[in-house]
C-alpha cells in the first residue's frame, strides 16, 4: 500500500484501496478480510497478499 497524502483524511485516498487485475477497487474484499469474513473474490486481485497486510493494519482494527 501507498502511504497517505498529507492532508487527507485518516481514511486515506482511493489510491490505498487494492486493485483487481482489471484496476477495479475492491473495497468489500477488504472490508470482509479485516472483519475476519471468508474473501470470495480473492482470485480476482492483482496481489492478494495486500489482504494480509491490511488486515494487520491498526487504524483499520475492529472494535
């Protein structure tokens, strides 16, 4: 992942958000890895290891 434009929000930019091979954001496969939840579509993604690492992500913990 990119690090964070300053001056952005904490959430970051779009241009943190990984990619399918097609340059689609795949926000739900995201979401469903950092909630723990099976990703389906992980096939579909260019490097499916940035999973992983935003699952590790503190700002991104669930609480």
């Amino acid at each position: 992942m990119s690090t964070p434009i300053v001056g952005l929000s904490p959430r970051g930019s779009a241009a943190d958000i990984p990619r399918s091979i097609s340059r689609q954001l795949v926000e739900l496969a995201v979401r469903n890895g950092v909630h723990g939840r099976a990703v389906r579509n992980a096939a579909v993604l260019a490097h499916p290891e940035v999973l992983a690492r935003c699952r590790d992500l503190p700002e991104l913990a669930v609480e």
